[in-house]
C-alpha cells in the first residue's frame, strides 16, 4: 500500500487532478452542445426527410404489450430501439471528428513551432 499511496501522492502533487477535472467539465459541458445540435437541429432535419417520423421513436417490437381489460399494462413490450441507438451513434461521430480536428490542428501548430527555430538556425 505504500507504493500506491506515494504514487498517488506524486500523481497529485504533478497538478494532472486538476487538469483531469477541467477536462472532464469540460467535456460534460461539450456533450450538451453535441447532444444539443444532434437533438434540436439533426434530427428534426432527419424525422423531415423520413416523413416525419421521429427517429428516436424507431424500433423494432419483438413482443407486444399486453394489457388487461382496463387497459393498464400487465406485461410490457419488449423492444429494440435502434432510433436511439442511432441519435447516440449521431452524437459520438460529432464529437470524434471535432476532437480530431482539435488534435489534428494541435499537432500542426506544435509541428510549425518546432520548425520556426530550425528555420532560424539556417
């Protein structure tokens, strides 16, 4: 136990907690914006071209509900709900290309740094 807690200790003492929780803020905050665009401004573009259909509601019944004579739910039905599936697919493809995108200019801004003193030195 003495190696981890030194280990921790020197995890901590490194500031990477505090950076770790401001990317994690960060990203919950992102994710709103993603889940946001997918929710509010894709999707209702999608349901116009499916003929209003709302595709978080597609799925596939593989056994109906049944219902008692009062019509409450005495079994529920049992779904597959690949609209859902699909709007989450929506919103990870946007947030895996904007991270690439920020990574990729990232590494060429650092790529052009690291050029500029050999340029210099000539």
């Amino acid at each position: 136990m003495g190696k981890f807690s030194a280990d921790f200790k020197a995890f901590i003492a490194k500031g990477n907690v505090v950076d770790m929780a401001v990317g994690v803020v960060i990203g919950g905050a992102f994710n709103k914006i993603v889940s946001s665009l997918v929710n509010d401004v894709i999707m209702p573009l999608v349901s116009l071209l499916v003929g209003g259909l709302n595709v978080t509601d597609w799925k596939w019944v593989i056994r109906e509900a049944v219902y008692a004579a009062d019509g409450s739910v005495v079994t529920a039905e049992t779904a597959l709900c690949y609209g859902s599936f699909i709007q989450s697919v929506i919103d990870f493809l946007i947030i895996a290309l904007t991270i690439f995108t920020v990574l990729r200019v990232f590494a060429n801004l650092q790529r052009k740094r690291k050029e500029e003193p050999a340029k210099e030195a000539e």
